[in-house]
C-alpha cells in the first residue's frame, strides 16, 4: 500500500475532480479505475482513487518518479486526446496538482507511519489553500508545525502537508492538508466547532490561516482503489 513519506522524495500528484452527481461520481471511479489498473507508465509509483463523501467528486493521490516523468504522460496522445475528454465531459472542475511532501504527522499510536489504502476506514479530508506565493511558506508552517496539538483531538489519526510546485487549472500558489480521521463524527466535530469554544493555540493558528489564506476548498473522501507498479 502507498505510504506518504518526506522521505520518499516522490513527486506527488493530486487530481481532484468534481461533478455535479452521485451517478457521475460512479462514472468517474469506473474511468478512474480503469486508468489505474492498466497504468505502465515509466516512472510511475503508485495511483490511489477516493470517492468524495461530502459533494460528489473524487480524488487521484499519484506517486511518481520525478516531474519529468510525469511530464511524458501529460504530453502523450492517450492523456491528451482520450484521457482529458473523457473527464471534462463528467466534470465541474479539474485540478491537477504537482506538490512536494513537507510535513507529516501521526497520532502516537500511528508510530509516524501514515498508510493510504481502501483495506483502511479513514475518513480523508482533502483541503486545498491558495495563497499569495510570498506567504506559501509561512501558511505550510502553520499548516503543520503550527497544528502540532491535534494529536489531542478524539478521532485524529494523521495529516501531512503537500507543498504546491505547480497545477494544472490552477493559478498561482497553493499548498494541501491531506488528513486521516477515524470518522466522519470526529471530523465534523473537530471542523465545527465554533470560534469561540476553540483552544487558544487553534484559535489564534485559525485565524493566522484565515489572513494568509486567498481561497480554501475541502471535501472528505473514502479510498476505494489503489495500485503500484509492479503489481
């Protein structure tokens, strides 16, 4: 199973799409599958499909050798003329994200392992920051280093931070928050809870955030599909 690692030094893709339907939601998972399972693409890692919980829309976690790597499958004629088609037909919105893994951290019982795989019951939300490219590196701080207290929330297992190198339909600089929780309870519970009843240490990392930040978008995914080369 795919693990996700600052120590892997992968190029880390993340295709995010959505759609305006639960039955187009199965439609894209079903194209998405089938791009996986016969992916043979030089440099290739490993491909892992979410389905969205919250709107309809799925996510494509890759991993890949390098850039240059994934620039030849973004240039062949399959992804060009029969790939992209395919998905703009089905979708609301493509985003294609290229980003460098900065930070990851775990709940103690994790041991600073954070595994992506469908044989999991994480519940995955998925955010992603745009933000001025002068403040990038101060929002992935405070995106991890600065979120150091989650380990204390009930339900928290893991979140990493992706730091945005460069995007497809999408301009200018970007980080992601890719985090696992045991449940969609949890999840909810810790990302309603109001202002005013948050620790000073959330409260004040929020409110950071809030001032750095140009745009949040986030959805919460189950894995459903994933595949490495070689398998």
């Amino acid at each position: 199973m795919p693990i996700i690692s600052t120590e892997d030094n992968y190029l880390t893709v993340l295709n995010l799409f959505t759609t305006d339907t639960p039955a187009h939601q199965d439609q894209l998972l079903t194209e998405m599958g089938k791009i996986v399972d016969a992916a043979a693409y030089e440099g290739w890692i490993s491909s892992t499909v979410h389905a969205g919980q919250d709107s309809p829309g799925t996510a494509n976690l890759i991993q890949w050798r390098s850039g240059e790597d994934l620039q030849k499958r973004y240039s062949g004629e399959e992804f060009k003329h029969r790939t992209l088609p395919v998905f703009r037909e089905i979708t609301t919105a493509i985003r294609l994200l290229q980003n460098e893994i900065v930070f990851t951290q775990t709940h103690p019982s994790l041991e600073g392992r954070i595994e992506v795989s469908p044989d999991r019951d994480d519940y995955t939300a998925i955010e992603v920051y745009r933000v001025g490219e002068e403040n990038q590196a101060d929002l992935i701080k405070l995106l991890g280093e600065g979120q150091s207290w989650l380990v204390d929330v009930p339900g928290y297992r893991s979140h990493c931070v992706f730091k945005g190198l460069r995007a497809m339909f999408v301009e200018g600089a970007f980080a992601v928050v890719y985090a696992q929780w045991d449940s969609k309870d949890s999840y909810d519970a810790f990302r309603n809870l109001p202002h005013a009843r948050k620790p000073e240490a959330r409260r004040a990392n929020d409110e950071r955030i809030a001032e750095l930040s140009v745009e949040r978008d986030a959805n919460t995914y189950r894995v459903v599909h994933t595949r490495a080369a070689g398998q």
